[in-house]
DNA sequence: TACTTTAATCGTAATATTGCAATGTATTAA
DNA sequence: TTAATACATTGCAATATTACGATTAAAGTA
C-alpha cells in the first residue's frame, strides 16, 4: 500500500527511518556534501553542480530543510543553504547509536 | 517519475543512498535492531516482534538480504537469520564518512 | 503417504517518490 | 514601471515502495 505503518514502530526507530529516508537519495547526498565541501554557503550553483532540473532541486532542498538538516537564508534574489551544524550533530548521534551496535554473537550462518 | 538518476552522481553517493535507503523502513530497523539484540540467531519470531504479516517480512529481509546487511541460513523449516558482520564494518566505513564530515565553515544564516 | 509447519513468491491495491514543465513570487536592475 | 534573475510552488506523469491475501515450495511429522 505504500503507506508505513509507523505506528508500530518506537520513536527511536521512526526517526532512525527519517534521517535515513533523507540520505536514501545520491542527490540528497550530494547536496549535503556540496555544502560541506564549500566553504562559502551556496545557494541555485546547486542546480549546475547537481544537473537536475531546478524544480526537482528546490525539492529535495525543501526536504532536508524540514528535517532540519540544512538552513536557508534569502540574499537577494538569491537564496543562501548551509549545514544547520547542531541539528547535524543530533543526527549523528541517532544514527551512530543505531550503526554502532555491537555485535555479541557469533553469526549463525 | 519516481526513477532515480544515478548516472548522475558518483559510485559513493549511489552507495549511501542505497545503504540509507535500506534504512529508510522502521520495519528494517526494527528488525536489524532485533537481530543485534537477540543472542541466537532470529527466524521468524521476527514476525511476531514486528506486528507486521509474514509475506512483509520476508519482503525486507529480502532486501535486507540483497544488499548483504544479513545472512539467512535454512534450518529445518525454519530459516536463521543474522548479521552480517563484515558487511556490517564495511557499511559503517561508507557511511561513517559520509556523517563525520567536518564542518569547517561557519553558518551562513 | 498425507498432513503440518515455515517461509518465499505472486499478484495486486494503495500510497509515496522522483522529475520536470509551467507558473508564481520576490527582489534587483534598467 | 518594466524586464530580468533566482527560486518556490503547482500539477502531473512515470516509477517505486509498502502491505498483505493467496499460493507455492520445502522440510519435518504422523
């Protein structure tokens, strides 16, 4: 049905999902990485780096704006995106807590 | 279209989205966490735990399975399932460097 | 053999995601 | 004011994902 059942589901394991879903896209990815990488913040340059149509951009920025893990700030015309770094942090934490699980046992098979 | 244009982005960023995407489910998170969780390897109580029907599960230990995050080994009729563990190391070395970044720049906005 | 148990697969419905053309909205420049 | 620039939003088509009933397949049990 394309509907998740959430509802099943801890808090924990929702958001684990949520900032997950959020990488589950190269372009996404690559766009966090561009603004890492740049040192100044950057704003529509994204749509060349990328190379996807600037609707389809504005999209995914708006995605990772309302998961928290980008800021943006209107200049102008333009419109500057960077790291919002204490939410970025506070991902870090969820998802490590989740990667970092030790393994205790020995595989089974 | 719902279609990913990975030609566009780089090996790596495919790699993450894929791994992120895997985690993108709180039901493939339930289970991966079940699976850490559980001392002797975890067939299909894994239905049971989750709450959600058989034929869904399987569906995402299957992907689970295809991207090389679990084993399944077949015992009787029932089939084990566990971590995969070397694959596991490996997938934390990708996405670690993707989340560790460091964050040189000072906000913008 | 026939029956049971366990899990995979098939088929399908409902919903979500991705991508972009067209359009709208600010802001700046002329 | 008019035009240009930069980005957001809308609307829609194509594809992907999620969920599960029904069925199948394989192994154990009576």
């Amino acid at each position: 049905m394309g509907i998740t059942k959430s509802e099943k589901f801890t808090e924990q394991q929702n958001q684990i999902a949520n900032f997950a879903k959020a990488f589950g896209h190269p372009a996404r990815v690559a766009i966090l990485q561009h603004l890492f990488k740049i040192n100044t913040c950057i704003c529509g340059d994204l749509v060349e780096e990328i190379g996807l149509a600037q609707p389809t951009i504005s999209q995914h920025l708006k995605e990772l704006k309302n998961l928290g893990l980008i800021k943006g700030n209107i200049e102008g015309t333009k419109v500057c995106y960077c790291i919002h770094k204490e939410n970025w942090t506070k991902m870090k934490l969820v998802m490590n807590e989740f990667l970092d699980q030790d393994i205790l046992t020995t595989e089974c098979c």
